[in-house]
C-alpha cells in the first residue's frame, strides 16, 4: 500500500497580512515564514514522488490560511500515514538558533520519527536548538495542536530561527537551505517507512542559475515582479556604488530554465548562465 504523507505548509499567504506575526522585518523588508515553508513543502513533494510516497494537502501555498482545526480534520479523515508540518522558529533571544522536531509525548511512533528526522537533519550539517528533540505536552508552550489532534504520526518541525542571523539568511536568502530540509526529511521518511531514499544527484547536476547584465529600476520591477509571480527564489544584487544591479536566480530546472529564458530573450536581455 502506498503510503500518504500530510504535507502541511505553516501559516498561509494572509497570515503576515492579517496578524502581522509569523515573519521579520529586515532593513525594511518583510520576510514570511509561510514563503519558506513551501519553499520546504513543494521540495519535499519532489522527493516523495520519486521515493513512491504520496502526499495529501489542504493549505496550498500562499493560499487563505485554513485552520489547525480544518488541518487535523483533514488528516485525520484522509487517514494519512504521517503528517509533516514546517515551520521556522523565532525567539526574542537572537542568539538561539538551530532545527528542532516536535512530536507528541507518549506517541511512540511520532518520536521514532521525531528521531529519525534529527538524525538525518545532524547527517546533513544542521545544528540543533537543544538535542533537537522536544516533547510536546499538555498545558505547555510545547502543546502543539498539529501534533496533539493528529490520530497518526505527526512532527512539527521548526527549521531554524528566523531571529538568528545565521538562520534567517539560511532560511530566507539561502535557496539550498530548504532543499536540504526537505531531504532530511525524505531520508527520514524513507527509514521510517522502511524503503529505499531515491537520489537527486542527477536532477541537481541539471539545474542551473542564470544571472543577468545590469538592470535598470524598471527593469528590476519588472523581473521581480516576475519572480514574485512564479514562486521562484532570486536576488537582486548590488555593486557597492549601487548601480547596475544585477539578478541572480536559484537553481532553475531545465523546464524552468527555458522559460526564464523565453521571458529575458523576448525583452531582449542579456544573461548568461552561471
Ligand atoms: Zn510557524
């Protein structure tokens, strides 16, 4: 039987919007937990296609936020096999930082996991808030609905602390970062489920990052805009004069690649593939 994993994005699209949390504000700018949580989320689908493990979702990416009540509902009616829930953390302490997984505290098969995604976060660099494990309990800070409503396995992962400098530029700036989050998850659930982990190895040597010439500020509206409309993670990058900034995309897949390049080469500007 195939199995079903929750895939569960944290917050919403109009979260930051309706409540003003669950996000930063650096040099201006706001920075959205939920932007990163997909970014984690639709990695993560990725590999579950390829290791044969199906997923089910409800909150879609920055979609109106559905409740806590509506996610577990949900998941408990589509009798899923585990629920994944990302997050990324915050502290008014700037110094805490690290990846930490909660699981329910007398639900046995939700810490196997809780474990095992620790051990596969640590196998891949990540350093840990504590020993990286918390129980979630009654009547504390660590009573999480997500994993106190969810009938089966259920982990709620926070990825690091957006109020950590280190981790806020892994969490939001960093594009690989969520990739890697996502594997550590993959492998876990793989070990959990007992099958193999499928690699992505050649999928990542396919995949390129495209930068281009320098960019008025027109022009930086309108790639960014662009970007903005695909989901696509990119930076806009400055000289230290601050002219002719430039843009510089993730990882873009071959599919993705053709289209970028489409849009640049019907405007007629330059790039080059780095
Ligand atoms: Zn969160």
């Amino acid at each position: 039987m195939t199995k079903d994993i929750g895939n569960d994005f944290g917050h919403a699209g109009d979260t930051w919007e309706r409540t003003g949390g669950k996000g930063v504000v650096v040099n201006g700018k706001v920075y959205e937990e939920h932007s990163f949580n997909v970014r984690v989320g639709l990695a993560l689908s990725k590999h579950l296609k390829r290791c044969g493990i199906g997923e089910k979702r409800i909150q879609e990416p920055f979609k109106k936020e559905v409740s806590l009540r509506d996610r577990t509902n949900f998941y408990n009616h589509e009798n899923v096999d585990v629920v994944l829930s990302n997050h990324a953390n915050w502290n008014r302490n700037k110094n805490v930082k690290g990846i930490c997984v909660f699981a329910w505290h007398n639900h046995e098969d939700s810490q196997r996991l809780q474990k095992l995604l620790v051990e596969e976060y640590e196998k891949l660099g990540f350093e840990t808030h504590g020993v990286g494990e918390h129980e979630s309990e009654i009547g504390s800070w660590t009573d999480l609905h997500i994993v106190r409503e969810t009938k089966m396995t259920a982990c709620l992962i926070e990825n690091g602390f957006m109020s950590n400098p280190d981790d806020f530029k892994n969490i939001f700036l960093n594009p690989e970062y969520a990739e890697k989050c996502a594997e550590a998850q993959a492998r876990a659930l793989c070990r959990f489920f007992g099958i193999p982990f499928k690699g992505v190895e050649n999928v990542a040597q396919k995949s390129v990052q495209i930068q281009t010439g320098g960019l008025s500020p027109e022009m930086v509206a309108e790639i960014g805009r662009y970007f903005d409309n695909k989901q696509w993670w990119a930076q806009i990058q400055y000289t230290s004069d601050g002219e002719n900034p430039t843009a510089l995309t993730g990882g873009l897949s071959p599919e993705n690649r053709k289209e970028f390049e489409g849009w640049l080469k019907h405007r007629d500007w330059w790039y080059k593939i780095v």
